[in-house]
C-alpha cells in the first residue's frame, strides 16, 4: 500500500549536475530545474545559513562583503564541497517536490566518464542524503548521447562529445554501451580562465569571471575570423599596473587565441578516439560523423575546428546545453532496456 502511494506522490527525476548549471528533469513534465550550480552562505559567528541558490547566489558573485560566501560545490564534474553540494541539491529538488519519509523521489545522475570511485560514491551519498530514495549513476556520454536522439543500442557507433562547464567527454558508442570513452578537465571553466590569463597577459587588466563568461558566450570563437580582427567589445576591470578601474576592448582574433590550448587539447582528445576505435567503427564514424553536445558546442565555428582536424562531418545538436539532462530522463523512462548502464549499487 505504501509503495503504491509512495509512487503516486513522488515525481522520479534526472539530474545533471554539472559543474556551471544544474538541471532536473521530471518524467512527464520535461526539464523544470535549469539553474547556475552556485550557492551563497551568510557567515555569522561561525555559522552558516543558506540565503540564496542558483541564479540569485551566482549575481552575488564577486560583490559580496566579508560575511557573504558565495560557493561553486562542483569542479570539473564532480563534487568539490559535499556539504554545499547537498544543501544545493536538497534545494532544487524540494523545487519539484516536497520530499517526504512516505514520498522520496527515485533519482538518476549523469557522472563523468573518468570519475573515480571515491567521487561516485560522494554525487550518489549527496542525493540520497538529500532525499531520493535511490539514486543510480550514469555516465555522462551515454545520457548526452541519448539527449541528442542518437541510436545507440544498435550495432553502429557513433561518436559524442560533450563539452561542459568543468570537462569534455569523447565517447564512440555501440550496441548500448561505450566502446571508448576519455574525459579530459577542459571545458567552459577552462576557456573563462584561459580569457581572464589573457586579458591580464596582454591588455594588463583583471578581467572578471562574470565578464569572461559574457565575453566567451558573445563573442568566444574556436578559429581566427578570416577578416583579420573579427568583432570586439569593450569591457572593464581592473588595471595591472595602478589597480584602477579600466576600460579595454577585445576582439575576436585575441579570444580566439585565449583559446587556442583549450581548443587543441579538444581536438586531440576527438583524435585519441578516432585512432584507438576498431575500423568497422571507423567506418560507421565517416556516415554518422561526430555529434557536439553541451555549452562549448555553441562556441563559434567548434564544429568547423574538430571538422578541419578529423575530415569527419560534426553536427552541433539541436538543444546542445540541455541534451544530458534530457538523455537522463530518458535513461530514467527506459532503465530496463539499458541494464547494467545504470548503476545503482556502488
């Protein structure tokens, strides 16, 4: 009877934990959660109380006093600040709905491919403590994959490539499962630090993390425009010799050669999977080409890049920044089909 009512109750969910947004899909009801992975503390006689999450706590950033923490709990994919993390989750999931003891949610969560053990363990202990009744793993390729309506449980690979905010990951896929899969610590993260290194390298100004996100996200491109200089904006921050307010301008030729490291660690990584895939996937690789997913599937002319390297056709899927979280729910509508995908145990 209570398990009856439990389900009636309960709305099952997937969720992409990633480390520059979090997203909760609900079966039946689509993606209801899409917010910054950022929370802020208020700090008062060593104690601490949440007072904002997501989009609020991520406007705090860098503009805060001495008494206000704000805290990204994930890096590079994974759980950076447990405690955080939970209080995050907890937050966002009592956003779709009011977990109970007779009412707890059952939850799928994308993982990294090359997350260890330890970090598995610690995405999985952070949603249960934060009221799933059960929380299987899955690893992120698969769940990008299936997001961008790919087939994968045949027999014919298919390449992903998942660019987020804290890791890449490069997966041929075939008959359900991952036949290579590499995940390397360069993503949207990667590319704002690599601009802010820059901008204080070569225009001798500190450029802040939220102007580095606007500037990749408006102007960020993967190739030197053909027109020499390309666009450019103007921005403001702090001078590296008087420590005064400055205002600078950028183009589009300077953040593309910001990205230049990124970028090629990228490319390679897409070229590592193309040489160690047996040739018949080879060969399902030049039909099917390559599929980019995520927020670094949006940077400018990232296709054309990782076309000129591998020659392969590379399409950016239709909703790049929610694929994950959408092949999540999926894998939570088809869990008895995908098997031992989804691991519930470790």
């Amino acid at each position: 009877m209570f398990g009856a009512l439990s389900s009636l109750l309960t709305h099952d969910m997937a969720i992409d934990l990633g480390t520059a947004n979090t997203l909760i899909h609900v079966r039946g009801s689509g993606i209801v959660v899409d917010e910054p992975s950022v929370v802020a503390y208020h700090v008062k006689d060593g104690h601490k109380r949440v007072i904002a999450v997501g989009t609020a706590a991520k406007e705090m950033q860098g503009r805060t006093p001495s008494s206000i923490e704000v805290i990204r709990p994930m890096r590079d994919g994974v759980i950076a600040d447990f405690a955080v993390a939970e209080e995050m989750i907890k937050h966002f999931m009592r956003r779709v709905d009011r977990v109970s003891i007779f009412a707890k949610p059952k939850a799928i969560v994308c993982v990294p491919h090359g997350a260890t053990a330890v970090e598995k363990r610690a995405i999985r202990q952070s949603v249960l403590s934060a009221g799933a009744r059960v929380a299987g793993l899955i690893p992120e390729p698969i769940a990008a994959a299936l997001g961008a309506g790919l087939e994968i449980l045949g027999p014919l690979g298919s390449m992903i490539v998942d660019i987020g905010g804290g890791t890449t990951e490069v997966a041929v896929l075939s008959m359900g499962d991952i036949v290579y899969a590499t995940s390397i610590r360069v993503g949207g993260d990667f590319m704002d630090n690599a601009l802010i290194n820059y901008a204080l390298d070569q225009l001798n100004i500190h450029m802040g993390h939220s102007t580095a996100e606007r500037i990749k996200n408006s102007l960020g491109t993967a190739r030197f425009p053909e027109d020499g200089a390309g666009d450019k904006v103007s921005f403001q921050g702090r001078s590296k010799d008087g420590g005064h307010p400055a205002e600078v301008y950028i183009s589009q030729r300077m953040i593309a050669e910001a990205f230049r490291d990124p970028v090629e660690q990228i490319r390679r990584a897409v070229s590592a999977a193309c040489h160690r895939i047996p040739p018949e996937l080879s060969a399902d690789l030049w039909e099917n080409g390559i599929v980019l997913t995520g927020g670094g599937a949006l940077l400018k002319d990232m296709d054309i890049a990782l076309h000129e390297y591998t020659k392969l056709t590379v399409t950016v899927a239709e909703d790049p920044l929610t694929c994950v979280a959408t092949g999540t729910g999926i894998a939570l509508a088809m869990a008895n089909k995908l098997g031992p995908i989804i691991d519930y145990e470790s």
